[in-house]
C-alpha cells in the first residue's frame, strides 16, 4: 500500500487529505484523514485531481499506417502524461475509419500498447449502422479532415434513425454554408459562424427527434450557446465540449501572418464568441474540456491544413484557468476529470470484452473514491512554464500556445498507482 498526503480538489470540495492505494491492483484504497506516514507528500502550491482525461482527440494512428508520421498511440500517450492527463478519446477520422464491429475491434487491438489510456470512438458516415455493443459515436456534418462527413441533412436524418438512443458527438459545421463560403480569403471567413450556428439546430433536433446522448464537439460560437440553453431547457440531453484554443486566442488577436498557424474546424472566433464561451465555463455550462488535438507537421501547416496541437500544454492551460481566469478548481475537477470519467466507465463494459488492456479499472476512472483507478493528476499552480519546442513530447514538436507563460504547470502524474 501507498500513501498520498495533498491538496485534493473534487467537484464538491477543496481540502488536504489522505489517499491510500494498491500499486498492485491499481486502485484507491482509502481517502481522507487517514492519520497513515505518506510515502508521497505534495505541498501547498500543489492540486491533486482525480486523472483528468481528454475526450477529444487525434491520435492519427489506425491499421494502414498512414498518419503515424503525425503521430501514433505511443506518441500520443507521451503528449498526454506531459500535459497531466491518464486518459484520451480518439476521433474516428481515419484514413481506415472504425465504423462497424471488424473496424473497431481492430484499432482498439491497436491501442492495447498504451494500455487502455486512449479509447475509441467509431464513426457515422453514410449508411452505416450500430456495432453490436455500446460504444461512443462521432459524427462529421461537414467537410473536415479526412473523407468520413456528411454532405446533407438528409442523408445525415436518415442515417441517425439508426442510431437511436446512442450516445453521439457532433461536429457542427453546415456543409451548405461551407460550400456557399468556400471561395473567401480567410479560413474564419471559410466557416463561418452561421455554419455552426445552423449545424446546431440541426443536431438539437436530430438529439431530441432520435433520443440520442448528445454532445457537441469542440464549440466555438456564443450565438449558438443560446440554442443550447434553450434546448436543455426543454430536456434535450446535450453535453459541450470547449477546447483551450478557443478560450484563450480570438481572431482580433492573430496577426494576419499566423492565421495558418492557428487554422482548425471550427475556427478561431471573434473576442465575443470567445468572452462567451468562457463565461458560460465560468457558469458550469461547459461539460468537458477538450483539446482536439489534432496534429500536423510543419509542412502541412502552411500549405493550410486544419488543426491544432493540446496535449502538452492541458495541465499547464488549466492554472492560467484557475490562476488568471479565476475559474473554481471544483468546476475544473468537474469539466477535467469527474465528467470524462462518467463519459469513460459507462463504455467500459464493452471495452473490456474486446480488450485485455482495460482489466483492473475497477469502478472506473474520475473520481477519487475507493474502489477507482489510483490515477491522479497533481498541478503545480506557482511553477510557470514557458511552451517551447524541447518541453513537447508530440511528434509534429509545435503548439498553439509556442512562447507563452502559464503560471503554473505539471507537477506529477499517477497512472494505477504507479508515479508515471
């Protein structure tokens, strides 16, 4: 058994207690003030958190291959313990998309190296139908990256009458508006606001029409959070994602020589989209933060390709959240940890019959409870950091966030009880 003494921060409390654990089974034994000698000790500039986790991710790799040069399962678990995370979802935008029970099993087979730490979503794209056992959904309604989208709302309603009662993420952008903006100089100009906006009315009413589990990925306009308020108002069951690139840059700010830099679906928005979308995290509106991370080499980045790096830096990003922006750690311990967990365990079920890496979770991930995961991730709020190219551990080496002090950073992680 092992002790832990720190600052611990859950959804409904911030105080120093006790943590005991079994390296062996991997799981939390005890918590709270346990009077027992820890063998590990965290001081007052410290936050423990139960693992966060990361529900929105591109970790590039799947059964041809062709995107590991971006990054791969081991590349991507590297990013993900430097930024303080235990925990990942990744996107089904493959080049060999993991649309049926054959496609799924296969790229989970190929996650089973990172030992269940990045999980899988599969995929929606025209015609295709249910796996057999409940696993989470990502679909396209429009043009992104890769060729799994939708280029109707027909084709898109048909195909969801399938999928009743599942649980969805949507990527919200309207391919008729994309089509009908394509010609603009400007990527933001390219998809606009319009086309999310639009797209979200659509995805509200195919989560209330199907009864699906909704969630929209990556969201990025303050006009259409009023949608969302409307909707949750009248039980529509919908979740939202924000990513850290989306609260922390506006197009107001990005010199026009940087905006491939910063290109990503959606865009970067207007200093309102991002004031509102702060504010409603502030207000505990947001479900999950996300990165999308999405990499691309140098390269590909100025010939304009979309999409942004976040692994490294979320740990880091989250103090300049608590530390400058004033947001309660309860709320990040909520948004961070306690609702990717709830996303995770109620999938595990079917993890673990396909796969051996997801044994020994116990309850589950998220919470710091007996009975979970011994996974934590333990924040230093008064160490800055300064982003630069040699503290990444992605495989494109670049970030959104190159050259910019957070005012704190990651102090510790722990996977399964074991110091990572």
């Amino acid at each position: 058994m092992k002790v832990i003494d720190a600052i611990t921060v859950t959804s409904t409390d911030v105080k120093r207690q006790q943590i005991q654990f079994d390296e062996t089974t991997g799981l939390i034994v005890a918590v709270g003030d346990l009077n027992l000698t820890p063998d590990y000790s965290f001081g007052n500039d410290c936050y423990l958190f139960a693992g966060m986790g990361d529900v929105h991710i591109h970790a590039r790799e799947d059964v041809s291959g062709k995107n590991n040069y971006k990054e791969d399962f081991t590349s991507a678990r590297a990013a993900l313990h430097n930024g303080g995370l235990c925990h990942a979802g990744d996107m089904p935008n493959n080049p060999v998309p993991p649309v049926d029970d054959k496609s799924y099993e296969a790229k989970v087979k190929l996650a089973e190296k990172v030992d269940g730490e990045i999980w899988a979503y599969a995929g929606i794209g025209p015609e295709t139908k249910p796996l057999s056992y409940p696993v989470p959904y990502k679909v396209y309604m429009g043009p992104s990256i890769g060729e799994l989208f939708f280029k109707d709302l027909p084709t898109l309603e048909h195909t969801l009458e399938n999928y009743r009662g599942e649980c969805v993420s949507f990527h919200c952008e309207d391919p008729l508006i994309l089509e009908a903006h394509k010609s603009a100089t400007h990527h933001h100009d390219r998809r606009p606001v319009e086309a999310e906006v639009i797209a979200t009315k659509d995805a509200l009413m195919m989560i209330q029409k199907f009864n699906l589990k909704g969630k929209l990925c990556h969201y990025s306009s303050g006009e259409g959070l009023r949608l969302i308020r409307e909707a949750r108002t009248q039980g529509v069951e919908v979740q939202i994602e924000v990513t850290p690139q989306h609260l922390f840059y506006d197009i107001e700010h990005i010199l026009e020589k940087d905006l491939k830099v910063f290109q990503m679906n959606p865009p970067i928005r207007h200093e309102y989209d991002r004031s509102a979308l702060l504010m409603a995290l502030k207000n505990g509106e947001i479900d999950f933060l996300a990165t999308d991370h999405a990499p691309h080499t140098h390269e590909e980045k100025e010939k304009g390709t979309s999409g942004l790096t976040g692994l490294d830096t979320f740990g880091p990003f989250v103090t300049w959240l608590i530390n400058d922006q004033g947001l309660d750690p309860k709320l990040i311990a909520k948004v961070a940890a306690e609702n990717p967990g709830d996303f995770y365990n109620q999938f595990l079920p079917s993890w673990q019959k396909i796969s051996k890496a997801f044994t020994g979770m116990g309850n589950g991930l998220g919470y710091l409870k007996p009975g979970f995961r011994a996974n934590f991730s333990i924040l230093n709020m008064k160490r800055p950091l300064t982003v630069a190219a040699d503290n990444l551990k992605t495989k494109v080496g670049h970030s959104p966030f190159m050259g910019v002090t957070f005012p704190g950073s990651v102090e510790a992680l722990f996977i399964g009880g074991k110091k990572v």
